[in-house]
C-alpha cells in the first residue's frame, strides 16, 4: 500500500463496539452471515475456475475481499428494500436470494440464468436488485429513481440503497443523483466502496479528495460516514445506524467503506499495478479471517467448524457448478424475444 | 364546430392527453425543466401544477441525465414517468440512462423488470435556434432496440398517441416539434387513443407515394396541393409512429403509385428515409418504376441565418423537385 492508502484505512471510522453486536447478534445470526460470506467466496472462486475452464465468458469482476460490506447491508437492511449495485455484483444478488444454480446458469449463458443467459456476470437481479449495471456510476440515478418511487408511494419503512466503486466518483451522474436526493428528500443510501483502484488507476489518480464521502456529502448538505469495510461489525454497526436514520429524516446518506479488492479489477487483469507485498499486506485483514477470529474469541465457533462451514459452502458452489453445465442453451428461436414488455396494465 | 368536439391548439391537446392519464391513473407524473411553476417552458403543462401540485408535477434542476435515470428507476419500481425534455437536443445529455437502462432493462434482466416511462419534448428545428438546439433525434435513437418512437403532425394524432404512449409499458421517445404547438385543429372532446405502430394515409392519390412525418407533413401537403393543380395525384402518408415503422401501409401504397419519395426534416445519412427506403425496395422491387428519392436536412449542423437555415431544411421545392425526377418529368 502506498502512503495514502494507509492515511486513508488508518483514519477513523465510525465507531463501533464489536463485544456489544457480537453479543446482541447472538452465534446463530452470526453464523449465518459468516456462511453467507463463505457462498459468496466459494461461488466466486468456483466462477473463476469455470471461466479458466472456458466455461464463462466476457467480463468477470470478483468481489473477494469486500464481502463483509454487503453481507453487512443486508443483514441490517433486509431483502425488502430497493438495492443497486455495479458490474460487480454476484455478492449482493446472492445476498438478496438469487439461487448459486441460477446464478452459476447465468454465468454459463444457459436458459436457466438469473437473466436467461441474457446478462451475464455484470447484470444479476432479484425482485429488489435493480441490477448489476454496466457502466460506471449508472446505477446512481437508477437508486435514486428507487427512493424517489418509496416517496411518491408513501412507503417509509423502506430505503433505496446503491453501492459503486470510488471510480463512479468522478462520473456525472453521481453528482446529479445526489444533487436530486437531497434536494427532494428521498430515502437513498450512497455507499462508495473504496477499494482504491478504478481498474488499473489509483484512486489518488482519479479522485482529487480523500475521505471521499465526508468531502463530497457536505457539498450536497448531506451526512456521510466512514466504515472499514474489512470489518463485518464495523459495517453492521454503520449500517444500523445509517438505515435508522435515514427512516427517520427521509434523507439521503453519503458512505464510504474503505475496503479492498484481492483480485484484479476484472479476471483478465493481473493487477501488475499492485505490489506482491502490498497484496500480502491485505490479504492479513480479509474479512472473513477477520470474522473467523472474532467469532472464535467469542467462543462461538471454532477452527473445525469454520472449516465444514468452508466446505459445506464449496460444496453449494461445486453443486450449481456442475448443474449450470448441465442447463440448456438459450434456444436461438427466442433471441428476438422480450426486446419490449408485452401491453395491457401492470 | 360539430357537436362533441373542440377546436385546440396542439399543445393543450397534449396537456389534455397527460391530464386525462394522470385521472386514470395515479402512478402517472410529470417531470421535468420548468414544468411546473414556470407553467412549461413551451406552455404544454400550463396549469398543471396548480391542478395537481409538485407531487406528481415536478420541475427539476438541470440535470438531464440526473432526472431521465431518476425516471427510468422510478419506473422500474411501479411508477409511469412523464419526462419532459426542453429540446430533445437535452437528451443527448441523458443518453446514457435512455440507452444503457431504459430500452435494454427488460430484455437485459430476463423480463424482471420494464421501463413504462416516456420521454416527450420538441425534436428538431424551430426558429433559427441554430446548431445546438435544432438536431433531430430520431435516426440516432431508432438504431438502438428497445425504444418505440412516435412523432405526431397534428393535434388529433399528438393526443391520441400519447394517450397510448404513456400506456404503453415500454420506454417511448414521443417527439414534438416547437413549430406545430400552436397548430389548431377540431378534435373529439371525448376520450379517444391513437394506436401505435399505424402510419395514416392523410391524402389519397394514384401516380406518386410521399411518405414523411412531424412537422415536415407541412411542407408535404403543401408540395401535394401544388402537384394536385399541376395534374398529378400524389398519395401522402404520415408515419405517426417511426419505431415501430408501418411498412405494410407504405409499401400498399407503392405498389399502387409505382413511385415514392421520402421527405424528413433530419439529416439524409443512415436517416429514418434510408431505413423507409431500403424496406420498401425489399417489399416493392418489383413494383418500382423509378429509383426512390429522399428529401432531407443537408448534411451540415443547423446554421442561425434564416436564409441559410431556409436552404438546409427540406422546402416545397425540394419535394417538387424530387417527386418530378422520380416521376421522370421536367419541372
């Protein structure tokens, strides 16, 4: 890591106390969110491998290392609010109840897939993900429109929430969706997941602020939190608070989590940018290492089990793995199909 | 005026279409730049924020790409956005949320999830705007699957169509011209819709097909008025809906006239002609007696003098002269 990653990982998040959520969380919630953490690592790493196998195709951006973020944000937040997320999105689809089968399809291009072999790695979607979005910062108006839609429809036991990476700083439409979301009052969580590189550039290279969240929320008279995104409990904690106070002021929240991404921005990238030991250096704080010690010092859980939870999730990801390949191919006479939403009132 | 109908400009027909919309149906909003207390910066929404206050009539910032994406999400969760574009030359500042989530999302996400929202505004020229006002979209647009394009010539069709539009559960590029908004003409008071997808046969004729649409039926029906008092019976189709094209009621009548030309007030490169063109060759080769000619904007940016202005769009001469060359007569 160079200087500025560390000032920047190095500087204070918010506050958190891990002994009073372990304790509140109790092992079997915690547990399951350490599980979660687990598909998402074994799915991935099992993608990888059928990508080498020539099994997928196209882009494949890997989300190993900033697990705890969003497993985090969905364990506060719930399945029942809008979500939105970047090209980076197998995690958070498989968070909010995609199946590894149809996600695994989708990867495969088989008329089984999360979008009919339509959208690949970059576009999964449930009933409340919105999407994986291909182009950088896209997704922001998108979540936006989502709050707006809570809004005009009076529902306010729910939020919008939109995670990308620091790169989508620097895009326009962040900055009009934040604009928006503050003006009008809508319910929207902003979360920058700063794994500090936009591709091959460094974020110093594309972004002229540090603590990038806490520079850029005050120019839209909003509130911004810094969370150590390796950390489960911290983005637990952050995350609780922000979503009660964004039910209670109807006010959009600007996040950064400070994170990192252990592989290359995509799979073909071999992240020559990086340092062996600057990567060694990271990989000391991986999330679930991190989880893995907490819930061992706590006494609830214990390096066997951790090691059949591991395996059980292998097992899940192996399993779809072998059955996407079993899926059928999309079959050409449909290719024409769907381009339009059929009429008549929905 | 006859019983049941009312004598109005296009642009209250088009208020009247989104009023009657929003009674129907609560999802349905408005949202845009000056839409609300500046009453539209073309006087479309006159009054309707005062009817239906800043809930569902919403002035913006300007923010183009910031508020169309706003509405592409907001109908992706259940609500039927009204964008209002200033002039679809804005658009080209949004295109990114219109291309990338609008028209792709439904095919894209395996049906999840569909886009009903309509993006609506004055397309091409007005008066002497000059170039970066006066560019128009539809070629641009009609490329990319997934948009459905609708561009009216009158207030009768401008009502109806976008009734359907807003219905419609697809995103739909309805383009106006500044030109024609205070066109008047006798439409029903009663509630009608105009369906897409259907070109009209607006004058029928037997020696020559001229096929155009928007504010460029103008120019056509003045060039059809000529030719009648020269002798020569021109058939005048408005397209009314670009995307999807009704070929079927353009190549009928080709296969009668023999002959056709094609007016747009775009440009004439991969313009919408050259897609109407190609289609009714594959559909009438046989039947043409003369190479298809088109009438187009020049292929220069929109310049501010009148005089040159005047020269790039499409004139009555120009039509007079193409529709004589295709009938291989002297002018």
């Amino acid at each position: 890591m160079n200087d500025q990653n560390n000032s920047q990982s190095t500087g204070s998040f918010f506050p958190s106390d891990q002994p009073a959520i372990i304790g509140a969380l109790g092992k079997e919630k915690l547990i399951e969110s350490l599980k979660k953490m687990l598909l998402i690592r074994n799915f991935e790493t099992r993608a990888e491998s059928a990508y080498q196998q020539g099994k997928v195709g196209g882009f494949f951006h890997a989300y190993i290392g900033q697990e705890a973020i969003q497993t985090a944000a969905v364990d506060v937040i719930g399945s029942k609010s809008w979500w939105a997320t970047s090209y980076r999105c197998h995690a958070l689809a498989l968070l909010l109840g995609a199946t590894p089968y149809e996600l695994m399809a989708e990867l495969f291009g088989r008329v089984d897939g999360n979008a009919k072999g339509r959208g690949g790695s970059m576009h999964f979607f449930t009933d409340r993900l919105l999407g994986g979005f291909g182009i950088v910062g896209g997704q922001t108006p998108i979540a936006t429109g989502a709050a707006f839609a809570l809004k005009y429809q009076n529902i306010k036991d729910q939020v919008a929430v939109c995670f990308m990476g620091e790169g989508a700083v620097a895009q326009g439409a962040f900055h009009e969706s934040l604009n928006l979301a503050s003006l009008w009052d809508l319910p929207c969580i902003y979360v920058i997941e700063n794994n500090f590189w936009g591709m091959g550039t460094a974020v110093e290279r594309a972004i002229s602020v540090e603590r990038i969240a806490e520079a850029k929320a005050i120019g839209y008279n909003m509130k911004a939190y810094t969370f150590d995104g390796m950390d489960y409990f911290n983005c637990y904690a952050g995350f609780a608070h922000v979503k009660k106070e964004v039910l209670e002021t109807q006010r959009p929240v600007l996040i950064e989590v400070i994170t990192e991404r252990f592989r290359g921005h995509s799979i073909s990238d071999p992240g020559l940018y990086r340092s062996k030991e600057d990567l060694k250096e990271c990989l000391r704080r991986d999330p679930l290492l991190l989880l893995q010690k907490a819930l061992i010092q706590a006494g609830m859980l214990d390096e066997e089990t951790y090691k059949k939870i591991d395996k059980e999730q292998r097992e899940i990801a192996v399993a779809a793995m072998e059955a996407a390949d079993k899926s059928p191919w999309p079959d050409p006479i449909t290719l024409e199909e769907d381009v339009f939403a059929p009429q008549g009132r929905i | 005026m006859t019983a049941g109908t009312q004598v109005i400009e296009l642009r209250e027909a088009l208020r009247q279409a989104i009023d009657e919309e929003m009674i129907r149906d609560e999802r349905v909003f408005v949202m845009g730049e000056e839409v609300g207390d500046y009453n539209g910066a073309y006087k479309v929404t006159k009054g309707m924020l005062e009817k239906w206050g800043p809930k569902r009539i919403i002035d913006t910032p300007i923010a183009e790409l910031g508020f169309a994406g706003l509405g592409v999400g907001a109908a992706m969760c259940g609500l039927r956005p009204v964008i209002e574009f200033m002039s679809f030359n804005f658009s080209f500042v949004a295109a990114d949320q219109m291309i990338s989530n609008a028209i792709k999302m439904y095919y894209m996400s395996g049906n999840r999830y569909s886009v009903p929202i309509v993006f609506r505004g004055p397309n091409g020229a007005a008066a002497q705007v000059s170039s970066q006002h006066s560019h128009c979209v539809e070629a641009i647009y009609a490329n990319f699957p997934g948009f459905i394009i609708v561009a009216p010539s009158n207030a009768y069709d401008a009502k109806g169509l976008l009734k359907s539009s807003i219905r419609d559960n697809n995103p739909v590029l309805f383009l106006e011209s500044e030109m024609d908004y205070g066109d008047k003409m006798e439409i029903p008071t009663g509630e009608y819709l105009v369906p897409i997808g259907k070109a009209k046969v607006v004058q029928e004729g037997t020696d020559i097909t001229i096929v155009s649409h928007s504010h460029m039926m103008k120019r056509c029906r003045e060039a059809v008025k000529e030719l009648a008092a020269r002798g020569i019976r021109a058939e005048l189709i408005d397209l009314r809906t670009i995307k999807p094209l009704d070929i079927t009621t353009i190549a009928t009548s080709v296969r009668k006239t023999n002959r056709c030309v094609l007016v747009e007030e775009g440009h004439i490169f991969t313009g919408i002609t050259a897609e109407v063109g190609f289609q009714v060759q594959q559909h009438c080769f046989d039947y043409l007696d003369a190479p298809i000619e088109r009438v187009c904007q020049r292929e220069t940016p929109m310049p501010y003098s009148k005089a040159l202005e005047k020269e790039t769009m499409p004139t009555v001469e120009r039509i007079l002269t193409s529709v004589y060359k295709a009938l291989s007569k002297k002018l």
